[in-house]
C-alpha cells in the first residue's frame, strides 16, 4: 500500500465491469504515472465514473487486475486504499464544523491529537479557508465546501486523490476560480491526481493527460494538446470541439506527410496523417483557418461562400458552404464578417498545411 504523502503509480490491465447483460467498460488498460494530473473525459455514460468508482475500490472490476505501486489491490477494500475522493455533492457532514469535517480521516486512522491539529490546520490555510474552521457547512458557500472537501481528501496525505466531476454544481466564475485553486494544490502536494467530467475545457485546462472515454471504451490517452490537435478518430476530433471535415480525394502518403484533392483543388497535409489511401477527410480545427480573397502561392485553400453568422462579441462565428456542399466554420473579426456577407460574392478559405489532419472517411 502506498506510504502517506507518496504519489502513487497505478496500472489497470484489462479492466471490464458488466452491470448484468450491460459492459460499462471493456477491457480498458492503462497506467497512471506518478504524481500526474489525469483527467477522465468523455459524455454521460461512457464509462469513466465506473472506472473512478473501481480506482476507489467502491465497485470491483468484472475482469482484469488494477495495481498500486506494483501491489495488486484489484480486491483490496476503498478503506484500505491509500486514495482520498472528493464527490459530486462534496458529501460534507452537516452536523460537523470545518475544522472536524477535515479532522475526521486521521480520527479514523487514529493519528495522535496533535498530529491532527497540525495537519488540519495546514490544510484550512492551504485551502484559503483561515478564519472559517468553526463553521458549519450550510454556513458556507458553494466554493468554501468545496474547498472543505478538497482539504479532508487530501489531509491524510493519500497516493491518488479522485474527482468525481466536484465543480458540476458551481457556477462559471467560481468553476474557474476552483479550477486555478485545483492546479495549485495539485503542483504544491505532488499528490496524483485523476479527475472525472464532462467539460472539455476544463479538462484540456487542467491536465497532464487525457484519457477520451465513449461506450466504455478507452480511445485516447494523450497530453491535452495531442488529443486536442492529433485526436485519434472523429468522434475524439469532434467531441474535443469545433471541427471542420473536408472530404478529400486522391490521397497519397508523401514525405511524413500527405497530399490528396478538396473540390478538384490540391491539397497538403504537413504532420499527423494516418495510413488512409483513396479518400479521407480533411479536418482542421477552425481557429486554424483564415478568409482570403486567393490563396497565396503554394497555400491550401478552398473557395466557399458565406451563409450565415453568430455574433460573440469580440468576433463573429462566419459559417461558410463550399461548392461541394461541405459546411464549414470559422471565427472572424466583426467587421470581416459584415463585408463577406453583405458583399455575398465567393470567398477562400485558406489554412497552413500543418494545421490539417487526416481521418478515414467513414469516420
């Protein structure tokens, strides 16, 4: 079992979980390094709570082994995992001040009085909660309990600490003042971290890695600018956020890279291509593309005509038809805008080659 105040190095081989004649996962390997930030993301009922509730020991897997610094702990109890875990709804107890909230994990591992009140009073001030440890938790606010959790998961200094989505119930300006708060005590504690939502951007925000979970499967495990930029499928490539797909001809594997036909215009593709041969699609992320009245010289482009647009304050989302019928996007400034569709004549739309990769064209 992993020492206190040690970050711990998980590895999960094979692990499926059937709900009766329903698989939540299937056959899902992967390690955890060593005091890393990992985030579990993908839509509801993808699997990556039920993989967190069998990292906490709450749930036994069906099939495979999960081990903890090369100790297998597959059956070993949550209570005798060294893992702290804050939920969803934080579960505080009511009827117990800041201060004995935190306190309760090492009155359970019974560690001495004094140890306890120097352990709780670091985790108040690293927390940011100071003059609050008397208080009770309906006398805080959303934040402040979260703080409380966060503070008496990570009190007994656990190898892993697990988040089960805990900003769900924030609103927007304090999930991002949590999330800053959460990439603090991560870099100070060293503690790992594994981290399950929904929200793509707090999760490209936060982490080390991502893990891309969908019908119980594993898709990708990358930094959050490999998944981001060099996603492994489609539906990685449109989960992650907006997404333009230009269907291409004629694709061939050329120097670490690729060429192929958009609408009978030639078309490169730098870096990131797979083994697709024949037809493919084309997808670049839409910041990565600009308007044009022509492509310069040797520049990937492609003539579209503008349909409508979105106002988003500082700029304006240009939605775009190309000849073939492709849809597209792109965020323009205001003005821009204004001109492409008043003047309603036909545009280009041009982007770097290395900014595009490819996808097989069935998705």
């Amino acid at each position: 079992m992993t020492q206190p105040g040690r970050a711990a190095e998980i590895k999960a081989i094979g692990i499926g979980k059937s709900f009766g004649s329903f698989r939540a996962l299937h056959d899902l390997s992967l390690d955890i390094g060593r005091g890393e930030f990992l985030t579990l993301l993908g839509p509801s009922g993808s699997g990556k709570t039920t993989f967190l509730m069998i990292l906490a020991g709450f749930i036994p897997p069906s099939t495979g082994r999960l081990f903890s610094d090369g100790m297998d702990i597959t059956a070993q109890p949550a209570e005798k995992r060294s893992a702290g875990m804050v939920f969803q709804g934080y579960a505080l107890f009511p009827h117990m001040s800041v201060e004995a909230n935190i306190a309760f994990p090492l009155k359970v591992r019974k560690r001495s009085a004094e140890d306890i009140r120097k352990r709780v009073g670091e985790m108040i001030e690293r927390v940011g909660l100071t003059g609050h440890g008397h208080k009770l938790p309906s006398q805080l606010s959303g934040g402040q309990q979260q703080r409380v959790a966060l503070a008496r998961a990570l009190v007994f200094e656990p190898g892993v600490l697990l988040l089960d989505e805990p900003f769900s119930a924030l609103d927007k300006g304090l999930r991002g003042q949590m999330q800053a708060e959460m990439k603090r005590l991560h870099q100070e504690t060293g503690t790992t971290f594994v981290f399950v939502t929904h929200d793509q951007s707090e999760a490209l925000a936060l982490s080390s890695r991502v893990a891309i979970f969908n019908h119980g499967e594993l898709l990708q495990v990358a930094a959050p600018q490999d998944v981001y930029d060099r996603p492994a499928n489609r539906f990685v490539a449109e989960f992650l956020g907006e997404i333009n797909m230009l269907p291409l001809a004629d694709v061939r594997q050329e120097n670490g890279g690729a060429t192929g036909t958009c609408e009978g215009r030639p078309v490169r593709i730098g870096t990131g291509t797979n083994d697709a041969g024949g037809s493919a699609m084309l997808a670049i992320r839409p910041e990565y593309m600009a308007l044009a009245t022509a492509p310069a010289s040797g520049e990937n482009g492609i003539a579209a005509k503008a349909t409508g647009a979105t106002y988003l304050g500082s700029a304006t989302k240009l939605e775009l038809a190309t000849a073939g019928g492709a849809k597209v996007s792109v965020s323009v400034p205001n003005d821009v805008a204004s001109r492409a569709l008043s003047e309603g004549h036909p545009l280009w739309l041009t982007w770097p080659a290395e900014r595009g990769f490819l996808l097989p064209a069935g998705g």
